[in-house]
C-alpha cells in the first residue's frame, strides 16, 4: 500500500490514457500523480479522467513539485502546467 504514486507517463509505447488507466486499475485506492509535456488542457483532461488525480510537467521546478505531491497525497486535484 503507497500513499502516492508518481509516474512518468512520457516514455511509455502506449497511450498516456492506457498507462494511466492500468496503474490506477493495479493501485485502486492509491492517489496517482501523472507527469508528462503537455502544456494543453485537451490533452490532459483525458490523463484526470483515465484516473489521475493530478498532473505536473515534466520540467516544473522542485517547488511545485512539492505542492502536487501534497496536494495529490492528500486527494486534491491538482494541475501544474507551468515549466520553471
């Protein structure tokens, strides 16, 4: 049992969606964070519905970085698409 999960979900041969829905499908009652590039909200909707409970570029600085892992932790959504 993990309080959080974070997850790289660029570097993956499936679709951000599949990868999202089969970690939240194998940790059902564990908050997952999700990581990736997308700067458009088009493109991230689907990674919160496939069951993130939040989002973070890939290249945000550590500070927000943080702020998701708590807010994420404690089941807050949360979405961060600036970069540093």
């Amino acid at each position: 049992e993990f309080d959080l999960l974070v997850a790289n979900i660029e570097d993956f041969n499936q679709a951000s969606t599949e990868v999202v829905s089969q970690i939240c499908a194998q940790f059902p009652n564990t908050p997952l964070l999700a990581v990736h590039s997308y700067l458009n909200k088009e493109l991230i909707k689907p990674i919160i519905t496939a069951g993130a409970i939040g989002y973070i570029r890939n290249d945000v600085s550590e500070k927000k970085l943080i702020e998701a892992v708590q807010k994420v932790a404690s089941g807050t959504k949360c979405i961060v698409t600036e970069s540093t």
